[in-house]
C-alpha cells in the first residue's frame, strides 16, 4: 500500500476488502495452432448465486429488499481467497479443454495433449498450493 495514506483510509480499504463478495469466475483461452485456433470460456456462480441482470437467479435476487440482496450476498459470495482459488481451478479446467479441443480439430496428437496436461496439471497444483497457503509467490499473505 501507498506509504502516503492515513491511517483511517488504510482502515477503509481494509473494512472494504474484508466485506468484498465476489459471485462469479470467468475464464477464456484460446490456444493459437498452425491450422487454427480453438477458443473455450467459462463461467462459474457461486453457491447458484447470481446477481447480474438477467443471469439465472437474477429475479430472485432482484424480488428481495435492499437488507435481503445484501444478505444474501455476503452469505453466498466467495472472499478475495476464494475467488482466486475458484479462478485456478476453472484455469486450469479451460487450459486442459482448449487442449482437447484442439485434439479434436486435429491440431495437436494426444500425446503433445496428455503431455501438456500433466504439466498444466503440475503447474497449477502448485499455485493452488501456494494460494491455500496465502502465499502470492513472494512469501507475503495475499488474501
């Protein structure tokens, strides 16, 4: 944090960054092959809860008072942790079905594909490691 703040406005941040809920994951990849490129995205709610317009469980979010939403966010919403741990897990599932996909379109054997997911695999077992742990590679809590 900027050394130049108060006090009292790095308690507001913190008050805010402990009360943040977050209700959905995305992630997309597109992997670039010499024959073409093979794109996949995703979305995740959490806990089926969605507060976008439209969205699935938008107008059961939308029928609630003010006080209820509120509620009913923070209840199902994940924390700063959970997201990121929720975005490598989704990560990490795109990265391996863009891989398939290009399997399918003849791009890529499926042993380039079953070597590249063991690495994926690897490479994200170790960040989720890390991110349970707290850790945001440099030793230091990033919760």
């Amino acid at each position: 944090m900027d050394s130049k703040m108060t006090s009292e406005q790095l308690a507001e941040i913190k008050v805010i960054k402990d009360g943040l809920r977050i209700s959905k994951v995305v992630c997309t990849r597109a992997l670039k092959t010499n024959i073409g490129d093979f794109f996949v995205g995703m979305s995740a709610a959490w806990d089926t809860m969605q507060e976008d317009a439209g969205g699935m469980g938008a107008s059961l979010i939308d029928a609630m008072g003010d006080g209820e939403q509120n509620a009913a966010i923070i209840q199902s919403g994940m924390t700063v942790k959970q997201a990121k741990i929720a975005g490598l897990i989704l990560g990490m599932n795109v990265d391996l079905q863009a891989g398939l996909h290009a399997v399918g379109g003849g791009a890529i054997s499926e042993a380039d594909h079953e070597q590249a997911a063991r690495a994926i695999k690897r490479k994200y077992g170790s960040l989720l490691a890390a991110t349970v742990a707290g850790k945001n590679g440099k030793g230091g809590d990033d919760t």
